[in-house]
C-alpha cells in the first residue's frame, strides 16, 4: 500500500498584492545541471528590457553560473543561499517564480513556497510538478529544456499582471487547501495510527 501525503507549506496570512519594481523573475532552489539552471540562463537573455532573474541558491554550477552571467552580460543577479525569511521576502518582490527542471521532481517546495506567497509560478511540466501547477489556472507549464518556451511563458506573465495576479492568488488558495501543515501533520498521524 501506497499513501501520497504532499508536503506542507506554510502559507502568508494573505497573497502579495503586487510585484516589486523592475520587474524580476525569481529561481530559488539549488544551482545544479538538472534543475534547469542553464536553460534559465539561455532564457534570461530572451526576457523583456529591464527584466533580472534572481537566483536565490547554491550548488555545484555557482561559480560556472557566475561567470557565464559576466562573460554574456545577462540580466541576472546571484544572490547565493539566503535564509527562509529572506527567500520569502524576495518572493513577495517578484512578478513570478520559475523552476526549469530536467529531472523528475517530485513535490518541489520552491513551487509550493512560491504558490504560499501568491506568486505565480512558470515551471517544466516533469514528474510531479504538473500535480502542483495546474497549467493556466496556478501558474504556466513548459517542456524541460525548452528556453524558447520557457522565456515565451514568463514574457507572457511579466506582460500580463493582471493574470499573473490571477495565477499568484490560485496557487495561495490552493496550497493552503491541500498543503496546510496541520492537516499534513493529522494525515500522517492517521497513516501511523493505521
């Protein structure tokens, strides 16, 4: 027997009403090769004037990524690992959250602390993440490795606040509908007590 309890998340009292100025693209999770980080990159230097990607993070690709960003002079600063209230403040701050990935996530908490915070997320549609992003309604889908679609996606919400704001607020309700940690926390109880 199988039982899926998806993580939990703990979501603001209230989505954020409005992004921060310029606009900015945030990527928080690990800069590793299988996160996606170089199709990020590639699609980076598709976005709109004025636009930054933010990566919050650190992993094995840090000092490549960041001598790509200088070598090609891309729209993207590094902010290396920041702490949970710092990641939730850059969140707040950023018209949508994105997560490239190339492998199978399962239940990736950068979508779920983005979606806790009401921002709408652009992500690859691998693994579990379609589970989590319902394509149009919490956030946009794209194929792994596509930068062309993935700068296509995010162009189309950083052009479109209004849905954008639309996705944000979907995904808070969603999470905490179905991410709540005092539920996760009775589910899990139950399945010991079982």
């Amino acid at each position: 027997r199988v039982e899926v309890l998806p993580n939990p998340v703990v979501a603001a009292a209230s989505p954020r009403t409005a992004p921060g100025d310029p606009p900015a693209v945030l990527y928080a999770s690990r800069l590793v090769a299988e996160k996606g980080v170089d199709t990020l990159l590639d699609a980076a230097a598709r976005l709109p004037a004025g636009v930054r990607v933010r990566l919050a993070g650190s992993g094995r690709l840090e000092r490549a990524v960041r001598a790509r960003v200088g070598a090609e002079g891309l729209p993207v600063d590094v902010l290396g690992p920041l702490p949970p209230d710092r990641v939730a403040a850059e969140l707040r701050a950023a018209a949508v959250a994105v997560l490239p990935a190339l492998w199978w996530e399962n239940c990736p908490m950068a979508v779920l602390e983005a979606a806790a915070q009401g921002v709408p997320v652009v992500a690859s549609a691998v693994g579990g993440v379609p589970e989590l992003v319902d394509d149009g309604t919490t956030g946009l889908l794209v194929p792994p490795g596509d930068a062309d679609a993935l700068s296509g996606a995010l162009t189309r919400l950083l052009s479109d606040p209004a849905e954008a704001g639309r996705l944000g607020r979907a995904g808070w309700a969603r999470v905490r509908s179905r991410h709540d940690p005092a539920a996760h926390l009775a589910a899990l109880q139950e399945v010991y007590r079982r």
